[in-house]
C-alpha cells in the first residue's frame, strides 16, 4: 500500500482511473471508409440489392446479408433529411458555436450520415437543405475528419 | 406457454437528486416487493437490469446484491438494459421450467453524472460517439421527421406534456406533476428545436422491483396475478440514417408477436421519455382514442435509467391487480430514438 491513501484530512483516497485497453480494428468496410475520409474522399458501400450505405456497414440492416464488395464514391454534397439546434454546444461536440445536427444524405446514397452543420442560426437549416463537407487539412481517418457540413451556397 | 404472472410491483419515489447510495435506494423498494408476494427467499431466479456507465465502474451492477440478498448462494443474471429485459429473461426461465417464481429489479442513478454525456457512450463508436451527440438532440431529430411528415405541431407535443403532468399528479412517485399551462410551456425557448424542456424527460434516480410466479404459486400470492399473455423484444440498426425515425417498425413487430391487437386493451403504459414518442408508439401499436395511455404519468414525468420500462409493467400490471383493468399492454424502450421495443401483455384472467 501506499502511503498516500489518507489526504490531508485524513479522508481514505484511491485512484481510479476508468479505461478501455483494448486495441480494435474497424474491419474491411468501414476501414476503407475511414481510409477514404483521410483522402478526404465519402465513399458507400452497396447492398446485394444495391442499396448504398452511407456510413457503409458491413450488413444490410434490412436483411442482415454480408453487403457486396462493391465501394462506390458518393458526395460530397448532400441533402439534410432531418435536423435539430444546439443552442448551447457541448465541450466534446463538433462546434464551439450554435449548430444543427443532422442526417444528411449524400448525393448517391441510400441511408444517411449524422454530422454537424455550421449553419450560424436555426432560420437558416430546413429539411431538404443541400450542404457541403468542410475538410480538416490535417486528417487522420476519422470521422472528425469532417470538420462539419455547410450549407452549399454560404 | 406456462402461465406466468406478475404478482408484486414496487417502486422508489424518483428524485432528481437522491443522495442514498444505489443498495439503500433499492434495498426497501425489493423488500416493499417481495413482502406483498408473500412469496419466501430464496427465489428459484433472480435477475436485474442496470447500467455500469451510470456509476463509472465496470462489474458496479454486482455491489447492487446486496440490495437482493446473494447469500446462501442464489442462481442470477444481470443485463445492461432496463429492468423490463430482465424481466423477459426471468420469463423465458420459467417458462424453460427452471423456476417457479424469480424477482426482478432494476436501478439507475443519473445524478452524479452528466447523464447527457452518458448516453453519447451507448452510440456506435466509430461514426456516432466521437461525435457526441446527446440524446435529447437525437430525440429532436426523430421529433422533426415525425412533425413534418404528419403535420402535428409543438401544441399537439405540449398538449402531451399536459395530460401527463395532470396525471401524474396522483403518482406519488413522480417528478414532475402538475397542472400546466399550454401557452405557458410554448413560450418557453427550445432546448433542443424542436423539442422544448417540457417535451423532455426530468433527469432522476429511482429503482423498481417485480416478483413474478408461475401457475398456482401466483395464485397464491396474489386474489389478481396480472398474467403475461405475449412478450416480445425488437430491436433496428444502430444507424440512425438507416431507419425511419418518423414510424417504430420494431414496437409494430413486437406488438404483433406478443398479440397487443388481440383484443380490447384498457390501458397502455408506454415507455415514451419524449412526447412525440408517444405518439410514434401509439400509431405502432395501434392504440384508439379509447385507450387510457400513461395513467402514472409515464416516463415524461419520472424516467430513472434502466428501470422507467420496468416501472410502466409495474404500472400496467397494477392496474390489473388491483381491478381496474382486465387487459394492458406495457412498453419498454432502450436506445436511441426508440430504437429497441418491448412489449408485454397483460390480462387479469
């Protein structure tokens, strides 16, 4: 033991520090989106029925079938299908400042991705807003890699 | 199907901020429960449903034992799910003719944490949880998807939050309750557009407990077991993107499987921690305008992780003990935006 157990009030302490250490890998499919996504590249995957899915998957949530080996370019714009404001951000979420979240449909996809649209006030978002990707310049494969989304014609 | 019934429910009062520890909240609300089964320890099955994010500590659902009393050696399990799964699995036992009675619990204890910030950590950790999306902004975008493609509008979802806080005016057990104002609760701002504070659930602490027996041991435990006629447990994608946010085609499914339309249901309690769930739930269900749904409240008005969908089978099962209903059905949910449904149905005969 310690000696350090007892602080200065001689209140019993003991570290604990909560951890996940475990290595994982993301595995065929979405290590090739996220490899993409370095490349500042949006790719889908497509179904046996050729549904694409975006963020790709390594099943087809309708029939729990292995997906086809079948990556296509999707993007980068897209439509945004729903959308919710965030008046007061978060420390760990994508903005410092007010911003949408939303499902966004990439141009070419069948499913659609959650991100952040910087789009500065809540009249400026609607359903079926067209929106862009703006990139990190420094990327890594990761889905941060997408700074956020913007509405096209900012 | 052995006949299986719920014969004891009890709850915690849900507090905001409740400053026992998890065994102290549980241990009267198990004790409250197996005392009005009548039923001895040990039971032949014990099971439980918890979460260990909540308390930060993984393997922290085994400290809650000694709320159950683990000694002389019990058979248990556990789930990381609300209490209403459990209680499916201590169905499935009996049913398996390994037990004739089982107890039921849960608990959750939101306070110490950012619950919020607890939740982004159940999302799909590759494209979801690094991005942090809190679940009341989840919640906004199904409320969205919901609204645009019916029609309904911010005074229809207040227009739940009234009926629920009136009601849960004689639920001693709720946090929230009262008599609301329409246009008071719509000039609030949007916490989260287009859901405002009163379409949110209250953040809180609560714990529940269920004894359930089989065939004549219910009998004797209870002049009105609330007898469970269906079952059954759906779950969709973890994507978000890849379901429609505005229908839940896995309440639908698990309705039909435990047979919720096979008859004239009494009440409904529905496990809807947002007001347009309601309504999603409702229209999965098939519920009519006849149908009296969350007598207690529901979840808008006290919604401790891990237990609220325990407590709405407490709830629908109470209502069959004590008279007032002879069928019920009771839904629990899990996950983001109704993502995974149970539904169980209740009959007094």
């Amino acid at each position: 033991m310690s000696q350090d157990v007892r602080d200065e009030n001689g209140v019993l302490t003991a570290p604990h520090v909560l951890e996940y250490p475990y290595r994982r890998s993301v595995g065929p499919v979405l290590g090739r989106f996220f490899t993409a996504l370095r490349d500042g590249k949006l790719i889908g995957v497509a179904t046996q029925q050729g549904r694409v899915l975006v963020p790709p998957a390594e099943y087809d949530p309708e029939t729990g079938a292995a997906v086809a080996d079948r990556f296509v370019d999707v993007g980068p714009g897209g439509v945004v299908t729903t959308w919710s404001w965030v008046p007061r951000p978060r420390a760990k979420q994508p903005l410092g400042r007010p911003f949408a979240w939303a499902l966004i449909r990439l141009d070419g996809a069948d499913t659609a991705l959650l991100h952040a649209v910087d789009a500065g006030d809540p009249s400026r978002m609607r359903t079926g807003l067209r929106v862009v990707p703006r990139w990190r310049a420094e990327r890594v494969g990761h889905i941060a890699d997408i700074e956020c989304f913007t509405p096209e014609n900012a | 199907m052995r006949d299986v019934a719920i014969v004891s429910f009890a709850q915690a009062p849900n507090r905001r901020r409740e400053l026992r520890n998890e065994v102290e909240i549980l241990m009267p609300v198990v004790q409250e429960a197996v005392a009005r089964s009548g039923i001895e320890r040990p039971f032949d099955f014990t099971c439980s449903g918890s979460s260990d994010f909540l308390q930060g500590q993984p393997f922290a659902f085994v400290i809650a034992l000694d709320a159950a009393g683990a000694w002389p050696p019990i058979p248990e399990s556990h789930v990381e799910m609300d209490g209403a799964w459990a209680l499916y699995e201590a169905w499935v036992k009996i049913q398996s003719g390994q037990a004739e009675t089982a107890l039921v619990y849960a608990f959750g204890k939101s306070s110490p944490g950012d619950l919020p910030e607890v939740l982004a950590t159940q999302l799909d950790p590759y494209v979801l949880a690094p991005l942090w999306p809190d679940a009341v902004s989840l919640a906004a975008l199904q409320a969205r998807a919901w609204m645009e493609k019916t029609g309904a509008t911010a005074r229809d979802l207040a227009a739940i939050a009234v009926r629920s806080r009136r009601d849960a005016k004689s639920n001693p057990n709720a946090t929230v309750s009262g008599d609301a104002e329409i246009e008071k609760l719509l000039a609030a701002p949007a916490i989260a557009d287009p859901l405002r504070a009163h379409d949110c659930p209250p953040v809180c602490d609560g714990a529940a407990a269920i004894v359930l027996a089989a065939g004549e041991r219910a009998r004797k435990a209870c002049a009105r077991p609330a007898w469970i006629r269906g079952i059954d447990h759906r779950i969709e994608p973890h994507s978000l993107g890849a379901r429609d946010l505005s229908v839940s085609v896995s309440t639908q499914l698990a309705g039909e499987k435990a047979g919720a339309g096979r008859g004239a249901v009494d009440v409904a309690e529905l496990h809807a921690p947002f007001t347009h769930q309601e309504a999603i739930l409702r229209e999965a269900l098939g519920l009519g305008e006849g149908v009296r749904v969350n007598p207690s409240g529901g979840a808008l008005c006290a919604n401790p992780m891990m237990t609220a969908g325990l407590i709405r089978i407490g709830e629908a099962a109470s209502r069959i003990m004590d008279g007032s209903a002879r069928r019920a059905v009771a839904h629990a949910t899990s996950g983001p935006c109704l993502q995974q449904n149970l539904v169980c149905v209740l009959e007094g005969a």
